[in-house]
C-alpha cells in the first residue's frame, strides 16, 4: 500500500524506475499528470500537478536546450 | 593581454589548515595543515589575477576562515575589481560576528558543506561536525548571507537525496541552490570509501533525481560534471542546469604550496606562483594541456562526437570502480544504449 505517498517519495522511486520516470515525462497536461500519479497510487495535488506542468515548460524541455548554471 | 572570457574564475587555496578532517577530502587539508599563503602574496594574486582579466574569485582550503586575513583578501578583490567572490566553508565558524562581517559583502557567496543526515556527515566529518555545521548555517542564513550548499553524493545517500533536498530547500529557506559532488576516486577514498562511489547505473538514478528535483522547484546541480547534461539530452529531458567542464580554458587555481593548477583534483602543475605572471600562466604548455579537448582516448571512442557536442570534453575516468574499460563515461552511455 502506497496510497500516501507524495512526490518527494515520487522522486526516489522513479529515480530507480525508468517506466515510472518515462510514465511521468510523457504526461502533458496537469490533468493527465494528476491521474497518472493517482494511478501508480501518488498523492500529489492539482496545484502541484499544475506547477511541475509549468515547470517542465519553463524548463524548455520542447526546445531541448540546456538550463544556464545556476 | 587580459582574457576576455567573463565567466573563468580564479581559485585559491588560501590554506591547508581546516578545522574538520574529512577522511574524503580531495584536498589533502587537515587540522595538522601548516601551509598557508600569506597575504602580502595573496594581494599579489588577487592583483595579479585581475591585470589578467579575472572577475571571479574562488577562496578555499583548507577552512579559508581559519586564515587570519581572509578579510582583507575580500576587500582587496573588490577593491581590484572581481564582482563575484565564492567562498567554501564547512560552515563551523560561521558564528554571529562572524557571519555579521561576511554579510557586509553583497558580492559574497558561501557554500557550506553537508553531507546528508547527521549520522552521514559526522561518518565523512567527524562526530559533532553535523550540528556545528547546522548552526552554523542558521547563523549565516539569519545574517543575510548567500548560501548554496555542498554535498558530496555518494552510495550511501543516493537513496535518501531527494528527501534530504526537500527536508533542507523547506527547512532553510533562504538557500539559494544545492550543489551536488560526486564522489571521486581519489587514492584515499579508493581505500576507505571504495564501495561509496557511484556506479554508472547510479549515475542515471541520480540524473533522474536531480531532474524532478528542479521541476518541483528545489534548484539542484551536480558540480562541474558535463556528462549529466548529455545523459539528460540522451533521455530527451532538459531540466538540468548547465554543467561545465572544471578544467577549462581560463579556470585556474593557486595552491597553498603557491603550485599553479586547474583545481584540487588535477595533477596538471603549472609552476609555482611568483615565477611568473598569471597571464602567462596561461599560455603555458602544461596548462593548456590540462584545459585541451583529450586527444588520447575520447577521438576512438563511438560516443566522442556527441560528447564534444555537449562539453564533455575528456574522459571520465573509472578505474576505482573496476569497469572494463575503466572509463566512467562510456559505460554510463553504454548502460543508456542498452
């Protein structure tokens, strides 16, 4: 049972988990990411869902471009 | 003629004396470290640094606070020009009036080490360094310091990274970002901590970590290691910062012993500082050397061009770890190719 896990507990199961890591990758929209971590028995919020959404495209991951330095 | 290469730093190890003796110390500093650069040459450095171009100081040791006149070091960067000064610390004697005298430099930005949990740090440490190091932190934190924090990863806290990194970005907010270390192979960490290096599918765990670290919005980076931005690129995931190479063109470090290097890590020797200008340094055969693309192993490998593409620029080496080919590199993107 691990129906209250979030997403820090998230992090390090798919950090070993390339299906679980690839699963999260694909989600494209808060919804779909929500239910996907619903599904695989995650509890993160629509909010989180929504920022991680944002990020991923803040991020630039459609322009494939590497983040400068911190 | 000065570079023009904004972002070089130059480095110095102000130091060998630490209050702390870390048995994974990559610079062979210890509370018995008597080697010190004194600061009439010190100034010689900073000046000499900034005729050459350098606008980026890096202090270090060694406990750079433990030399008596860090301060005047400060002051004489700024006053020569560098804007940016990083100041490694294991955060012990960050007190109240210490941390008070730091805060009044907004060009200053102090990196304090944590290893993980307590019972991690004090192991690499030593025992009661933890909390010394926490308070510390909290002190700098309340003065208005900038503080980025230092962890070396390795075996045995890969597992609990991420909740370490979220346990710290929500209980120190002030943190500006976490700078991840791997841990190297060095000859004394070879014999002690052999089994806490990473492996190359360790490697790819921890890219993995480190990605959804940023999305979540706790700023993580691994330290001068390229190879994590092209292991992101392979899995099409962009959420790394930069990493750039540590032995590059322009970098440049003076040890306590005044020896001219790339870093701590590099067995590159440059000469001894006095003997000549930085500037000259710098077009020097071993030196250039040291910062060149390799030209030994990497041009018959099948992954060079991509390396090359995306900064990695020399081999990683793995020889500690027993892989086949002893190159760290390759079998992380042998492991990906699979």
């Amino acid at each position: 049972m691990n129906g209250n896990k979030n997403f820090i507990d998230f992090i390090i199961d798919a950090k070993d988990s390339a299906d679980l890591y690839d699963g999260f990758v694909k989600m494209s929209s808060p919804k779909t990411l929500e239910e996907f971590f619903k599904l695989k028995g995650y509890v993160v919020s629509s909010d989180d869902c929504e920022k991680l959404i944002r990020a991923k495209s803040d991020f630039g991951i459609e322009e494939g471009r590497i983040p400068p330095a911190y | 003629m000065a570079s023009t290469d904004s972002s070089r730093r130059l480095s110095i190890e102000v130091t060998k004396r630490c209050n702390s003796s870390c048995i994974h110390c990559f610079a062979g500093a210890s509370e018995k470290g008597s080697t010190e650069i004194a600061y009439e040459v010190l100034k010689n450095i900073i000046i000499d640094g900034a005729d050459a171009g350098y606008r980026h100081l890096h202090l270090t040791g060694g406990e750079p606070l433990l030399h008596g006149d860090i301060f005047e070091v400060i002051d004489k960067a700024l006053e020569k020009g560098y804007q940016t000064i990083l100041l490694n610390t294991n955060g012990m004697l960050l007190n109240g009036h210490m941390c008070q005298k730091l805060a009044q430099y907004p060009e200053l930005t102090i990196s304090v080490s944590l290893e993980g949990s307590e019972a991690l740090h004090d192991r690499f440490r030593g025992n009661g360094t933890y909390q010394r190091a926490i308070k510390g932190l909290e002190t700098g934190l309340e003065a208005g310091l900038e503080i980025i924090i230092f962890t070396i990863v390795c075996k045995s806290l890969l597992p609990d990274l991420p909740r370490f990194a979220d346990q710290l970005f929500t209980r120190f907010q002030g943190i500006k970002y976490l700078t991840l270390i791997r841990l190297i192979d060095s000859a004394p960490i070879n014999s002690i901590f052999g089994k806490e290096l990473l492996r190359p599918d360790d490697f790819l765990n921890l890219v993995r970590a480190i990605s959804l670290l940023n999305l979540y919005g706790w700023p993580t980076t691994l330290l001068n290691d390229p190879l994590i931005n092209l292991v992101a690129r392979m899995l099409a995931i962009s959420w790394i910062p930069e990493s750039k190479e540590l032995h590059q063109q322009g970098n440049l470090m003076v040890m306590a012993d005044r020896s001219l290097s790339v870093s701590h890590t590099s067995d590159a020797y440059c000469g001894q500082y006095g003997s000549a200008s930085i500037e000259n340094v710098l077009s020097y055969d071993p030196y250039r050397q040291a910062v060149a693309p390799d030209k030994l192993i990497c041009p018959a490998c099948q992954y060079a061009q991509i390396c090359h593409d995306n900064g990695l620029l020399r081999p990683v080496d793995g020889h500690a770890l027993g892989l086949t080919d002893s190159y760290f590199c390759k079998a992380v993107l042998d492991l990906m190719a699979t």
